[in-house]
C-alpha cells in the first residue's frame, strides 16, 4: 500500500514523502492515528504544501527544544539496582524509568514520554549512552550508569550521587534490616 505522510514517522519517512507500507501497518495505524493518507493523486498533489508545513513546524520545534537538548546531553542518570555475581541485574533498568529520572532531576514543564527514549530495557552493570527522542533531528545522548545496590558507583561518577539519593538509600537498608529484626524479636 502506498501512503503519502502527513507527520514525521520515526523509521518510515519525513511528512510529505510517499511510502510503500504493509497494508496493516497503513489500515490499522497511519492512517486512523493521522500520520498518513492513501496516496492517490488528490493527496499527491498536497504532497508539496504538506512538506512545506512540515519543515516550518519541524524547525520551530527544534529551536524550542534546543535549551532542552543541551541540557539533556549532559545529564548522567545514577540507578543503584540488585545484581548477581556476574552483573546480571534482577530487573532491568526500563525506558520509563529512565523517562521518570529525567522528569525529577531537571524538574521539566513538559514530560518526556518512555517512547522518546530510544534504547532497549539495560539488564546488566555498566554505563550507557541512551538517546532522547526530542525531534527527528534532535537526538540528545544522556549517559545512563547502572551500579550494584550497597556499592558505590563508578569513580567517575561518585560525586554526581546526591545526598538525597544516599539518603534514600539508607532508609532502604534501614527498612531491610527492621523487617529482618521484627521476626527474630516475635520468636524470643
């Protein structure tokens, strides 16, 4: 099925192009979602007015989030997290998790959503280059480090470990250890 964009589609194409798309993929989500319309020769002849809109909006956007992407890329994300011996994490470090530490640690007006953040679910100790969806053409890189809870984080990074974040620590150990002493002060 040919379709003719209206929007940027992230991995298809730019609004105003003319894509050959699976018919399921152009029936039950470009087109009833609005990014999209058959490309018949009606919507051919928009085709120009469409790209034109596009980039006056594509780069109005991107001059709106500029301030947003310097300040993003930047940002290191510490997440303390249980792992094995071997480093495997129990869990994994999800795109919405990530999205949340963004959203608290630069306090933004306007959310970042866990689709922008372009990476798969981390499930292993280590450090990340993560990318952030802001635009088609802006792609900032947060660096995300993922560490063993208890342990302190990579030498790089020990100073980036805020206070609030020590403390949050320790009223989970504490947590840990008071739910571990109430059973053994039942039994005596």
């Amino acid at each position: 099925m040919k379709v003719l964009l209206l929007k940027d589609v992230y991995k298809l194409g730019r609004a105003g192009e003319v894509k050959e798309v699976a018919d399921g993929y152009g029936r039950n989500y470009l087109i009833p979602y609005g990014y999209a319309v058959l490309a018949t020769p009606e919507a051919l002849r928009m085709a120009e007015k469409i790209r034109a809109k596009a980039e006056k909006e594509r780069q109005e956007a991107t001059q709106r989030l500029q301030s947003l992407a310097e300040r993003l890329s930047g940002l290191v994300l510490l997440f303390p997290m249980r792992a094995s011996e071997t480093g495997k994490l129990y869990g994994s470090v999800t795109t919405r998790m990530i999205a949340q530490a963004i959203q608290e640690k630069l306090q933004l007006d306007e959310p970042i959503s866990h689709r922008q953040i372009d990476a798969e679910p981390i499930r292993q100790i280590g450090e990340y280059k993560v990318r952030v969806r802001l635009t088609v053409d802006l792609l900032p890189e947060v660096q995300v480090v993922v560490y063993r809870l208890g342990e302190e984080p990579p030498e790089p990074w020990r100073s980036q470990v805020t206070t609030e974040e020590s403390a949050a620590e320790t009223k989970e150990s504490e947590a840990a250890t008071s739910t571990s002493e109430a059973p053994a002060q039942a039994e005596a």
